[in-house]
C-alpha cells in the first residue's frame, strides 16, 4: 500500500518544493517503508509505500516516461494481474517483473480515465498528463482507499488523507458545519465534501478530472438492482457462491510476509478465516487469528440475545484447523479516551466507535511486531455474503405472494417450534408502514431509536441546521425504519459506507487491512442472487449457512445470540470518569465545541452514571457507549482541528 499525494500548478508556475517536502513527511507514516518524490516544472507527485506484496519491492514510483507524456501515482493493489497483463498483451514473464503501479500506468496508457474499469482490487491513483494540462483521480468502486483533492485558482493538489493538503500555503483545517453536523448525526456521507472547508473526496467507483481550470466528475461503476441470477437449484447456488468466496479470499492472500485475520464469533469472520486457513494450508501457510476479549474474569451485564465471550466459538473454530495460531487481545486497563488522540490524528477525523479503538489498535501493534503485513477482514458482510434476507418477507407480503410466505413461515416454525405468526408480523409489515406511523408505533412501545437518543448534538445547532430535513435530503431515516427492498437496501448502505480511512490508519500500524466481503465481484454476484436464497430452508442467512454448514462448528452455526465487542465498555467508562469530565472541562473551554455538541447533556448522563447492574439495558448503551463515547470523540477532532486556539 501506499499514500500519494501531488501539486499541479495550472497557471505554469514552479511547484513550491519545500511544501512538497512537507506533504511528503505528513504521509511518511502510511508509507514507512521508502519515500520518493518526483517534480518537474510545475508538477511535483509524491509517494510513500509499506509494502505487502513481493511484487511490491519493484515499485519506482513516482512514474514518469517523457516519451509517453504521462505521470502517475497508486495506491493500493491489484487482483486481477494476470487478466490486465493479458488485455495489455503482456507476457506473463514480463508482467512478474513489474509493480502493480507499473501495470496501471501501461493501463493509462492505454485507457486513459476508462483504466479503473479494468482493475480489480482497492486503489486510488493520480494520473497526470502534461500535453493536455490533465489530472484525473478515481479510487475503486468500493471505496476501500481514500483520495482527498484540493482546487484553487490555477492550483490542483490531491493526497491520500487529508493532513497532507493542509501543509499547503493558505490551506487551514477549518471545518465544515454541514458536514461536521452530518457526522454527528450520523448522516452518511453523500457528494464529494468533507468534514474540512475547500477540501473534497473523490467518491467510490468515481473518476475526477481536471483539465483546462474545469472539474468534472463521473461514475465509472454502478451496481445493477435489476439484474437476478436465475441457476437451476438451490445446489447450483451454494456452488456458484463457494466459486466467487474463495476467489475473493484467494485474490488477497498474495503477501510478502505473515498473514492474520480478525476472528470474532460471527458468521462473517469464521467464514473469512476459515476459507483463508484452507487456501493458506495448501501451500503449507499458517495463518494468524486475532479474537478481541474483555478482561480476565468479566462476568458483567450485557444485553439480551448478545454474548460477550466471543472466544468459545472462536476457539472451537481454530481446533478444526491445525495451521491456524489463536491469539487473544484483551486491553486490560485501557480507556476509551488512551488511544482517541492517535486515533482522531492518523485518521484527520473522529472515530465513531471509541471503545472499539483500544482492542483495534492493539491487534494492528501486536501484528506488525509479528511481521504479519495482511490482516483480513469482513467488515462488508452484512451487504454480502452474510445478508441474512429479512426484507423478503415484507416483499413477499407487499407483492402479495401468500402462498410463499406461507411455506417460509412453515420451514422457520419447522426449524423452531415454538415460533408463532405474531413474531412476524414486525418483519413483514414495519417496513410497509408509512413512516409517521412507524415512528409513532415504535414510540408508543417504548422503542423509539431517535436523534436525540443516539447523537451529542446541541439541540439549539441541529434546529438551526435543520437536522431532520437534511436527514431527509440525504435519504437518511433517523427512526431506522426496516426496509422491504432488499436488495436496493444493500446497494444504497455500500455507496454510503467510507472505508478508506481506516484501511490508511491501518497502514500507519504497518499492515495492509484485505477484506475478501468487499470483493467487487462477489458483491455482485450476492446481490444478483435471488432474495429466496438467503431466507429459506427455515433459515435467515440461509445461503452462507449452507456454505459453511461442514466447515464451521455449532459454536458459531447454532449460537442464538450475537457477540458483542468491547463487552466491557461500562468497565472502561467507569475507570475514565475522571478523563471524561476533564475532556468536558477542556470543550467547555474551547468555545466553538459547545456551540456543536450538547455538553451539559453529557456532563449529566456522567452525574446519572449508574451502577453496573443497570447497564444492560439499550438505553444505558445508547446514552453512553453510542451517545457520550461519539460525543467525546466528535469533541476531541473539533479540538484537533481549531488546535491553534487550544
């Protein structure tokens, strides 16, 4: 992987090299392996790389070729190698010689702003073209790497993460309300702005281009909601979907060093380490798995129908492979707020699960001090291979398709008998509800989800900034009513999910983060499958049950309740109730930070901290693992980025 960065200066004036010099030290950490930069006249390109494949120890980049009038920067990794290297007719002897950054610049040669097209794999890349007076950016179609830009007058900057732009004259990190209110809110991100003024995202699956002092922008990529794979039985299904998992697995285990995997008690995870671990044992390869715990001896409250003990169904999928190494990460003393400040400035933003950052970080340390260089991941799932197929119901009702919706409440009540038809009805009707009446029917019953409930926002700034419309406006539903379309659902929560900043924060750690659920291909193919698939067999998640029926044990088929991370969070609050009310004390003193966040409301839910046994409730998680924790975050990047007035 590598971070890139680069100046353009439109109007033919030199490029300011010290400023260069200091983009390229901001990004070093992402890159610690080697750092080159490359300037000619008024273009100057930047890159820093940690490399994780073989391949990548013949990487020259910056590339230039002044025969062929073109410059590029990459960042990140490509799958398909042998099918580019056959469309670009190169012979395979010669394409294992070369970078995957050298098979993209024969690419843009050829394709020019058509080249992401035919990659598969996560990048960005920057491609420049003096003849025209032509930059143009795109990043994969997931989003899986970030790629910011800059224009202003005859100046167009662009680098991987945001702190590089701001080492540029006259560049502040001044935040954006509108976007910083979005992120309190949890109004996912739509259009190219960020949480900085002047500073923009190239969106996933985008191309940006400028040229002749005009920005113009496209989309490359698009996920069809029309298209259905039609197979000729559930059997040829199960096939297909083995054929696209283990592909997508297999294009990410190509490593110049160890390799780890995440491993919780979900579906999701055993599936990806388990299917690693036999690829891996093919080729005599071990695997490393990663399991994050509370403490030694927790025995604290959790919700209903969750678990904190991710560790027994974990470790009963390590024994059925001999080349996997269990290791466990417990953070012991840590607090949500140890690791918020290296996390909030690696990330040019605020993390929206804090007390995930602890047991997060800590897999990523004790991984590079393994030498492990890829950790996999399965992060994407839910859109995936795990979609577990809830919407058909609603479908099967709103079509009128009764006779079905018979037969798959008769296979759910098979496989358990003690279910009723009153436990469907939520299923199949919530999402059919206009939704003044889902709100209504959901406060009425006590289970109103709700801004107020979830968010630190000043309630005097999100009346001002109007939060449920601009909620509306985004398609963003703050009750979380259920959705009967299923498969359009999953296409709209991929192309609002921003995934690249984190795999660049993992980066700094010394590891590349591979997630195979993320896989384009197999996206695509999940979503073609038909929703029948995936509830069926009195089965949700029906399609990846049977795949992994004989591969996972029943510690992770059968269990009814869903592992819970950081199980121990009112444990971690607790011992940083003294942090906290000092990290209040310093937002109530900042200025700007109260007029954004609802600091006296904190600072009350941290008077009504309750005692252990009351903290097993959605509410208590709500108020302060969800609402306190994003608040104390949001507040310490409003602190990072006005950092001259601290």
């Amino acid at each position: 992987m590598s971070a890139i960065a680069g100046l353009i200066h439109l109007d033919a004036s030199a490029v300011d090299r010290d400023t260069l010099h200091r983009m390229q030290t901001l990004l070093m950490p992402y890159g610690r392996d080697v750092q080159h930069s490359w300037h000619r006249q008024n273009v100057g390109l930047i890159r820093t790389l940690l490399r994780t494949t073989a391949e990548d120890r013949l990487d020259q980049q910056p590339l230039w070729r002044g025969h062929d009038k073109l410059a590029l920067v990459f960042d990140g990794r490509i799958d398909n190698r042998d099918e580019l290297s056959e469309k670009l007719e190169i012979a395979p002897e010669q394409a294992a010689r070369m970078a995957d950054s050298e098979l993209v610049y024969h690419a843009c040669l050829r394709w020019e702003t058509e080249t992401p097209k035919h990659l598969l794999g996560d990048f960005a890349l920057a491609c420049w073209q003096p003849e025209q007076q032509r930059l143009w950016l795109a990043r994969d179609p997931l989003g899986m790497r970030p790629l910011y830009w800059y224009h202003r007058d005859g100046l167009v900057a662009f680098a991987t993460m945001p702190k590089a732009l701001f080492a540029i004259p006259g560049l502040t990190k001044a935040i954006s309300e509108e976007q910083l209110h979005d992120y309190v809110c949890l109004i996912p991100m739509s259009g190219p702005e960020t949480l900085y003024k002047d500073v923009y995202r190239v969106e996933a699956g985008q191309v940006v281009n400028f040229e002749n002092g005009e920005m113009n922008a496209h989309f490359y990529h698009h996920f069809d909601p029309e298209r259905e794979l039609q197979l000729e039985s559930d059997e040829a299904y199960v096939d297909a979907f083995r054929e696209q998992f283990e592909q997508a697995v297999n294009r990410r285990l190509r490593s110049n060093g160890p390799i780890g995997a995440e491993l919780s008690s979900g579906l999701d995870s055993s599936s990806v380490t388990a299917t690693a671990a036999k690829l891996l044992a093919e080729h005599n390869q071990s695997l490393a798995a990663y399991t994050a715990m509370p403490r030694e001896g927790f025995d604290g409250p959790v919700p209903q129908g969750r678990h904190a003990d991710e560790s027994l169904g974990a470790k009963a999928l390590v024994r059925r492979f001999e080349n996997i190494e269990h290791i466990i990460i417990r953070t012991g003393d840590e607090t949500p707020l140890d690791q918020l400040q290296e996390a909030v400035e690696l990330l040019d933003r605020a993390p929206l699960n804090a007390c995930n950052m602890a047991w997060w970080i800590a897999i990523r340390k004790d991984a590079a001090q393994r030498d492990i260089r890829v950790l996999l991941t399965g992060s994407m799932g839910n859109f995936s291979i795990s979609y577990d197929g809830y919407p058909y119901l609603a479908w099967l009702v709103r079509k009128g398709r009764w006779l079905t919706l018979y037969k798959v409440y008769k296979e759910l009540k098979q496989q358990q008998p003690t279910l009723r038809w009153r436990r469907l009805v939520r299923p199949c009707l919530a999402p059919l509800l206009p939704n003044f009446l889902w709100r209504l029917r959901e406060s009425a019953q006590g289970r109103a989800f709700g801004l107020k409930k979830y968010s630190a926002i000043n309630p005097t700034w999100s009346k001002r900034m109007g939060s449920q419309q601009r909620a509306k406006q985004a398609d963003f539903d703050t009750s979380f009513q259920p959705a009967w379309q299923g498969r359009l659902q999953r296409i709209q929560a991929i192309q609002k999910t921003e995934n690249g900043d984190y795999n660049a924060l993992a980066n700094a750690y010394g590891l590349e983060m591979r997630d195979p659920t993320a896989d384009v291909r197999l996206i695509e193919f999940c979503l073609a499958v038909p929703e029948s698939q995936y509830l069926g067999g009195g089965q949700f998640k029906w399609l990846l049950r049977r795949l992994m029926k004989d591969v996972l044990p029943p510690e992770i088929l059968d269990v009814k309740t869903r592992g819970l991370q950081s199980a121990d969070w009112p444990e971690q609050i607790d011992r940083a109730i003294p942090q906290i009310r000092e990290e209040l004390e310093k937002l109530k003193a900042h200025g700007s930070a109260s007029d954004y966040l609802d600091i006296k409301g904190l600072e009350k839910a941290l008077d009504e901290w309750p005692s252990n046994n009351a903290l097993n409730s959605q509410e208590a998680e709500l108020r302060y693992r969800i609402r306190m924790l994003r608040g104390l975050s949001v507040g310490r990047f409003i602190r990072y980025a006005d950092e001259q007035n601290e």
